[in-house]
C-alpha cells in the first residue's frame, strides 16, 4: 500500500487521474506495471481498479445491477462475496439514490474491486465514512493487500495513511517533499 499523503489541494488527485489515463500529465512518465496510461488505457483499465473521490451512477440503477454491470465489462461473474465485506448485502436492490453517502462510497469501491486487479487507485476513500464503515473499509484493503493487490491511496488523514500504508509520499502544492 503506497499512500499519497497531503492537504486538500497538493494534487493527490491530480497524480491519481494521470495514473488512471484520465488526465495527461505536463511532463515526465508514467507506468503501471509496464503500462503508458495515456497510451494503453483499456489495457490499464483491466489490471487496475479505480474508486474515484467524486462519482455518481445513475439513480435509479440498483446496487445488484451496478456490479453486475461493472462485472460484465470486465467479463467476470458478479463477486455478492465483496458487497456482504463491505455490508451492502442488504442493499442489493435499494436504488443508488437511496443510499447514504457512505453506502455509495462503499458501493464504488466494491465495482473498483469487482474484476479482481492487481493494482487499486483509491481516492479519499474514507470520506464520508462512519467509523464502522472506515474499519470494515481498512479490513478489505488488508486482506486484499495480503493477497497480493497493490494499492495506491490518496488521503489527508495522517492516521489512516500510517495504520495502511507501507511507504508514504508527502505531497505539498504540487510537488513531492518526501518520500
């Protein structure tokens, strides 16, 4: 777990979304496992998992229909398994409208997750969490981590960087200070 740690506005996000291939970076090279992001982004998009900080689907898409969807476009059958780790079993017909902020913020992660990648973006992606859902969040990211999936979180929470991560980047206006 690699931790991009600062304050709002250091450019975690901007970092994430060059890696993702959603944005183009001003200068220097990116790779994930070998790949170009802007280059290759469906081949990225297969080894990777990516839980935006913002995001939305549609209203009244169902949670069960969310997955399944997520799933088939990666052409693997729905894992009901990762929404029961991150208690939204009973959620499974309830409308994304419907859900809390939490709830939507543990849905994302679950279809970051649905295709089994070998390297997760996650950003911020404790907010808007209560304290149950941020430590059944953190027990999933450890035991995927056991398994072997690399993760590279965006936080502004010092705690959480320092209870998951095993190296830290500290990022200050842009700019690396320390690794």
């Amino acid at each position: 777990i690699f931790g991009l740690l600062g304050p709002n506005g250091a450019g975690k996000t901007t970092t994430l979304e060059c890696l993702e291939g959603l944005r183009e970076p001003d200068a220097g090279t990116l790779r994930i496992m070998g790949i170009d992001p802007v280059r290759d982004s469906r081949k990225l998009r297969n080894v990777t998992g990516v839980q935006l900080q913002t995001s939305a689907l549609p209203d009244s898409m169902c949670v069960d229909e969310a997955l399944r969807f997520f799933s088939s476009y990666h052409g693997v059958m729905p894992d009901y398994g990762l929404l029961e780790r991150l208690g939204l079993a009973e959620k499974r017909r309830a409308q994304y409208r419907s859900l809390s902020t939490g709830q939507k913020r543990r849905l994302t992660l679950a279809l970051a997750l649905a295709h089994g990648p070998t390297v997760v973006l996650l950003d911020e992606p404790t907010a808007g969490l209560d304290v149950g859902s941020r430590i059944a969040l953190h027990a999933v990211i450890q035991e995927l981590r056991s398994v072997g999936t690399t993760f590279i979180l965006a936080t502004h929470d010092m705690a959480e960087a320092e209870k998951l991560a095993d190296r830290v980047a500290i990022l200050l206006r842009g700019k690396l200070v320390v690794s």
